[in-house]
C-alpha cells in the first residue's frame, strides 16, 4: 500500500460518512454496505488492514506429539493438587459435595 492509496481510501470512506452516517440521519444498514464496498474496492478489510491471501495452519506430528504430552502433565498435576493435604503449596483450596 502507498500512501496514496492509503489517502484516497481514508477520503473515500469520510465521503461515505458524511452522506450516511446514522448519526447524521443516515441509515445504519446503508452506511455499513457503503463502507464494505469502500473497502473492498481498495483491497482492504473491514478494520482497515490491507487483504491478504487465507492462511492454512497445517498442524504437524511434532505438534500434535507436543499437546498430548503437555495434556498428559496438566492432567498429572491436577491429581497430585487433589491428593495434597489442604495446608500445602498447591493443594486444591475447596472439596466436593
């Protein structure tokens, strides 16, 4: 994005507010479909940022390994909490009814 594109869309869409802002009597509905067609015909997104392309998160074995070893200790730590004496460090401060 240059500069240039970054003004002429902050222009555009202060145009689209001053003719439909709800504030000024404008329709609510309107107004939002003016600023997505705003934003999209400069490339952007809805908050502003430039598009870009969808990412894929590809979730390796190494990854996935990893998880089920941190689940494994989290887990462990929760039954030695619940079989602490309630006066040490860690121990689990309430009880079951």
């Amino acid at each position: 994005m240059t500069p240039d594109d970054d003004a002429s869309w902050r222009a555009a869409r202060r145009r689209v507010a001053r003719e439909l802002h709800p504030d000024l009597g404008g329709d609510v509905d309107a107004y939002l479909a003016a600023l997505a067609e705003v934003d999209a015909a400069h490339g952007r997104r809805p908050d502003g940022s430039p598009a870009a392309p969808p990412v894929t998160v590809l979730v390796s074995r190494r990854r996935k390994a990893l998880r089920v070893v941190l689940r494994g200790a989290r887990d462990a730590s929760r039954v030695v909490r619940r079989h602490l004496p309630p006066g040490a460090p860690g121990a689990r401060r309430y009880s079951d009814l």
